[in-house]
C-alpha cells in the first residue's frame, strides 16, 4: 500500500477514525484490553496466569483513574490521547500530531508528534528476588542465573539488592533481542565499556546461521539527533561476551532497557 496525500480535513477525518480523540474512545480502548488480558488469565500455566491477572489488575485501576479524572471529553484536532503501557509504568499522555500519514485504504502508516504530555501515571511496584520467586513459583536460584544471562532485563540494583518489577514475565526458552537506551549519557564506565558513552541505544540480537554468535548495533548520539549515521557501531560477540555485557547493562542505573509488555 501507498501513501498518499490528503487535505487538513481528510487528515482531520482519518485521526478521528484511527486514534483516541475523546475520553469515551480512549476508555473503551482500555476496556477491550482489560477483557484480552482477562481471558488470557485464564490459562492453565501457572506463571503465565499470574503475570496476565496481574497486567488486568493494573489496568483496571488504569481506566478507573481515567474513568475518574477532568479531561476533555472531546480533544480539539490534531490532539489524541494515548496510553503507554511499560513494564514499569503505565500512563495515559495527551499527544499533538504535527505530521499524519495514512495508506491507500485510509489505515494508519506514520505519524509525527511534537508534544506529549504525561497525564495520569500508575507505576508498578518492585519484587526482591525472594518475592518474585514466589509469586511466579520458581526457585530463587532460577531467578538469580536469569539476571546473570540477561535473561530478566527489567532487574535493577537497590544498593546491593537486585529488585524486579513486578511486571516482568517469566523469560521465556531461547534468546530474545534486546535494546537498552541511556539517552542523557552514562557514568562510571570501565576502561572496557568506556566506548558506550558515545553511543546512546544499543540493539542486541543473534544471528541467523551460527545461533552461538550475538549482533550488538550501537546508535551515536549524532545518528539518533537527526545526524551522519557513519559514527554507528557493530560488534559480534559470543555467548559469554553477550551475557557480561548485557548484565553490565541490567546493572547500570542510568542504562534502561527499552522493551514494553504489551
């Protein structure tokens, strides 16, 4: 499909139809997520069960926080609200489109926002291990050797205690890509990682033949503002390098790993 090019009233049309632009819109949203997740409670998998009732939990005080807040309950044009939904943290923002791009059957293909504004935020609390361990039923030593492997990369370090947000799935068998952000700089580095402060975004995925091997691409900070992209990065590493390298990343208080849940 192609993008075509509309006037301001068929732009004006297509926001309405593809995004939340009123309070009832974004709540009915909201609603359809919590029956999904509701359902997906249901499952025979105990850890799987328990992460999903959690997830509707959270956002049943969402849509009641929204149900209950003073908001527009129409938005003027160019304005949709949005609910993000992070391991760590789930809000609901009031964005401005400046730029909308739509396909040939009208669907929705690109967007540019040059203001967002954070209106209700709900952040979830954080398991010690031993919590975490029980709640989704696994050992602690389990839970301890997937934050080594850089398995569990919401884990974070609260003086010398590892915290978990409660929001974190069991990982699942095999490696899944990574990507961890630190986009106002990073301190502290060794000589060995001394390299990440001229790098902002880091993307870690294996390869498709050899499944021992790892590709780590680097985002410059001149790439990610708009700038040349010949100061970005790639390493290949192995399994080894891999893990100590993600760990150092789980570790680090100013590096956030980048994924959401839903």
């Amino acid at each position: 499909m192609n993008e075509i090019v509309l006037t301001d009233e068929e732009v004006i049309s297509c926001i309405r139809n593809n995004e939340c632009t009123s309070k009832e819109t974004i709540l009915q949203r909201l609603k359809r997520k919590i029956e999904k997740y509701s359902e997906k409670a249901k499952s025979d998998l105990q850890g799987s069960k328990a992460y999903n009732m959690l997830i509707a939990a959270y956002l049943v005080a969402l849509y009641e926080n929204i149900q209950n807040a003073v908001l527009f309950e129409e938005l003027p044009n160019y304005w949709i609200y949005r609910f993000d939904l992070e391991y760590d943290e789930f809000s609901l923002t009031m964005n401005h489109i400046k730029k909308y791009n739509v396909h040939d059957d009208m669907s929705f293909q690109s967007s540019i926002e040059d203001a967002v504004y954070k209106l209700i935020t709900i952040r979830p609390k954080a398991f010690s291990v031993e919590q975490y361990s029980k709640f989704y039923d696994v050992e602690q030593g389990t839970v301890r050797q997937w934050i080594r492997r850089g398995k569990i990369r919401t884990a974070y370090k609260e003086g010398s205690e590892w915290k978990i947000p409660e929001l974190t799935a069991p990982p699942s068998r095999g490696y899944e890509g990574a990507q961890y952000k630190w986009l106002h700089g990073v301190d502290n580095l060794p000589d060995e990682y001394q390299y990440l402060s001229n790098y902002c975004i880091a993307t870690f995925f294996q390869d498709r033949k050899d499944k021992t091997k790892f590709h780590v691409l680097f985002v410059s900070k001149e790439t990610f503002s708009g700038g040349d992209q010949s100061s970005n990065k790639e390493l290949l590493l192995d399994a080894k390098e891999r893990e100590k390298l993600e760990l150092f990343m789980i570790s680090h208080p100013q590096i956030k790993y980048a994924g959401s849940i839903i």
